[in-house]
C-alpha cells in the first residue's frame, strides 16, 4: 500500500463523500427520516436518522453541502420529531420521548408493528444534541436547532424505561407492554446510560448503571485481556459521541485502562482472529476481518468444497464465539479507524482496490460481502450484499471525522449532559 499521507486522506475524503451520499439519495426532504435499507417499501430507522443528524456537521466541514442545505434538512428532522404523536396509541411515532425502531418514510408513524427502542432512541438524541453543538450561530435557524434538540432530549422518560428495574428494558409495546430483555452485558448501550444518567428532567438514578456495569464478562481472546463483546459495532457506537480517552468509570479504573484501549484490543481480536481463521472461511486474513451484526447471504445450507456451510442471514455475528458463517461488514472495519489506524488503513486498502466493493457504488461500500459463499456470477469475492443500510453509513463518516479532526468529540465535550451523565456514571480523569 502507498502509505503517502495526502494519498490516504484523498481515499479517506472519497470514502466519505460517497458514503455521506446515502443521505442525500435516501432522506424524505418532507421529514428527515432516513430509510433503513435500500429495498423497496422498507420503512426508515430512527438510528439511521440519528447518524444522518450527527453526520450533517462533517458535510458542512468537508464542503459535501453547505450550511444552509443543512440547516434546511436538521430543523425538518427535528421540528417532525417534536411534532409528531407521542402517545399509547399504536399507530403514534413515539411515547414518553422515545420512538419506535421503524417508522414509515412518508407518515413517520409506527411501521411493523415495531418496538420503541431505547438504544436507537438514543442514538437519535445523540444525533440531536449533536447539531444543537455544531450550529451555534446567533440567528432564528440555528437557535431553534438548539432549543428543539434540547427539548426532544428532555422530553425522553429515562426512568420509565426502567420499567421498576434497576438497568434499562430494550423497549415497550404498547399491545404487550415492555420487552422482557434489558440492556445488560457490555454493549452499545454504553451511550444510552450516558445519556439517561445526563437528563436534567428524568434521569435514570446513578444504581443503574452500577447495575449494568456488575453484569460485565473481562476475557482473554489471542492474548488480549478485554471487556467482552462480540459483534464489532457493539464497541464502536457510543465512540462516535464520546471521547473516552484518558477517562475511567470505576470498572476501567480497576482494570487500568479506558474504554478507548478497550476497544482498540477489540480490534485487534477481530483481526487475529481473522488471521487464525478457525472455521477456515475463504478471503479471511490480517486485511480481510470485521465481523459485526450485518446483512448476510442466508438463511441457506450450502455444501462448499465437501463442507456443510451454514449461511445466515441478518444477525448478530462475533469474534470470536460466533456466530461466524463467512461474512465480513467493511463498514465494521473503517469504524475501527481510531482505535487501530495501523491495522485499519490497509484493510480500508485492501477492500478499496483488492476486493473494489466501492466500485459502481454510488454510496460506498455496500453492506457486507462473503468470499465463502458459491456465487452464480463469477466474482472472486463471492456473495456481495445488494444492498446498503443507513446505520452501516452513519459510523464510517462519523469515524473518519473524529480520526481525522475528532470533530464529533470536541463537539460532545462541551455538551454539559454529557459531561453531568459520564461524572454520575463514575467516570474522571483525563478531559472531565
């Protein structure tokens, strides 16, 4: 690989313009959402959404739009938000300030009969406060970008979401009433306890995220001691926000590390072991890893070269407990940027020119690719998802920006929730 630097930026630069473009092609201009999944008569994500808000401010940076065309498309986003029917009812958009995970692109109501979801609840508030940070400017727009972000944060009922408990359920129906599941074992709910233990108006109490912290698994995978979780994004989602640099909550202070390393040895579990292959998966290798939740070419049993592959479809993939059918998630690895440019930007390289999954694509990376897999057509590489998602999009101009500029943690370092939830989750040290 060409280790140039103004080679690297130039392909990083690309990478995110063409990857911002799904927010262009796939947003409704009449209400901001953004559409999950490029498949006909899909719904959009409330987490996508969240993302597109939080992406906005790197466009404008990057000269991928201008400030006014943002500002446009953020009140549109936030005004429908506020807006639109909170309430029991099963058609509404959300209840108690959260949302629910799919709403229809052009009524904005409840589509599937969906859950509210706390955690992407969050990450469309993280979105929100997001550009209440960035456009700061003393005219009407930009003051109603700022007033509306903080009324939909303070509008959302954390303790609610509790439910009587002590850690967060993953969300409520209003045709059976809160999910059994909670939010436990290290995870991307990190941000969502951050932001719950921040409200100024209905906080989750301090006990539950020592409660959340207490259900925990330290392990040791290829000879990295680490807070476990499988699926890579589930590492990477509350780094988009937060610069957990040099800061500590009371489990990292006993560990010695912070959250960041954490998930730099992560990273590095992934790759050995993609190196290690145990499954002995085709294309997997030092540059070809990233296993995560993501599309897939399943649910199938294939035969392949005399061994029974089970392929699956849409799930929660690990490193390294599985499950693991072959399948790598590019946006997965250019999400690792900060934690680990060393092994990242040959990765990047290598799926740029060696594997061309940008190739024809008018927003990046397509979702995910599968070299294991028997395809009819004859592509070296296998099974290529035909489709993107906007909660694949979101991470990978997020993460260049803040490897780049850190844009995105300077902004959420002056937001005083943050700040209030990281010191009522025992976090010090470092930029608190």
């Amino acid at each position: 690989m060409n280790t140039d630097k103004p080679t690297i930026d130039a392909e990083l630069e690309s990478l995110q313009r063409d990857t911002f473009r799904y927010f262009l092609l796939w947003t409704n201009p009449q209400n901001g959402l953004v559409l999950d999944k490029t498949a006909a008569n899909w719904p959009a994500s409330i987490a996508a959404t969240g993302l597109a808000l939080a992406a906005y401010p790197v466009a404008v940076e990057r000269g991928f739009i201008t400030r006014a065309a943002a500002i446009g498309i953020v009140l549109t986003t936030l005004r429908f938000f506020w807006n639109s029917p909170q309430g029991p009812e099963p058609d509404a958009t959300g209840y108690q300030g959260f949302y629910y995970h799919f709403l229809d692109m052009q009524t904005g109501r409840r589509a599937w009969q969906c859950e509210l979801s706390t955690v992407d609840s969050a990450i469309l508030l993280a979105g929100a406060l997001t550009v209440g940070a960035y456009f700061n400017a003393d005219t009407t727009e930009e003051k109603e970008i700022r007033a509306v972000a903080d009324e939909l944060y303070r509008r959302a009922d954390w303790s609610w979401a509790q439910n009587g408990g002590l850690t967060v359920t993953h969300g409520w129906k209003p045709e059976s009433g809160f999910l059994a599941y909670r939010w436990e074992g290290y995870d991307e709910a990190l941000v969502l306890y951050i932001l719950g233990l921040g409200s100024p108006t209905h906080p989750l109490p301090q006990s539950s995220y020592a409660a959340w912290a207490s259900t925990y698994e330290w392990k040791n995978s290829y000879g990295y001691d680490y807070l476990y979780a499988g699926p890579l994004f589930t590492h990477q989602i509350s780094h988009l926000w937060i610069d957990f640099r040099g800061i500590q909550d009371a489990f990292m202070r006993e560990k010695g590390i912070d959250y960041f390393e954490n998930t730099r040895r992560a990273t590095y579990v992934q790759q050995q072991y993609a190196i290690d292959n145990p499954l002995k998966f085709a294309g997997y290798g030092k540059h070809c890893w990233g296993i995560t939740a993501s599309d897939g070419p399943g649910p199938e049993t294939v035969k392949v070269k005399g061994i029974e592959r089970h392929f699956l479809d849409y799930v929660g993939r690990g490193v390294p407990y599985g499950p693991d059918d072959g399948t790598i998630a590019p946006w997965a690895v250019v999400a690792s940027l900060p934690f680990a440019p060393e092994i990242v930007l040959p990765a990047i390289d290598f799926l740029v020119h060696e594997v061309e999954l940008k190739t024809g694509n008018p927003c990046g990376f397509k979702a995910t690719f599968n070299p294991t897999y028997p395809h009819k057509r004859s592509n070296p590489h296998g099974w290529v998802s035909p489709w993107h998602y906007g909660l694949n999009q979101g991470p990978i101009v997020l993460m260049i920006e803040n490897y780049r500029t850190g844009l995105l943690w300077r902004l959420m370092r002056d937001s005083s929730y943050i700040a209030s939830g990281l010191q009522r989750a025992s976090f010090s040290g470092g930029w608190l």
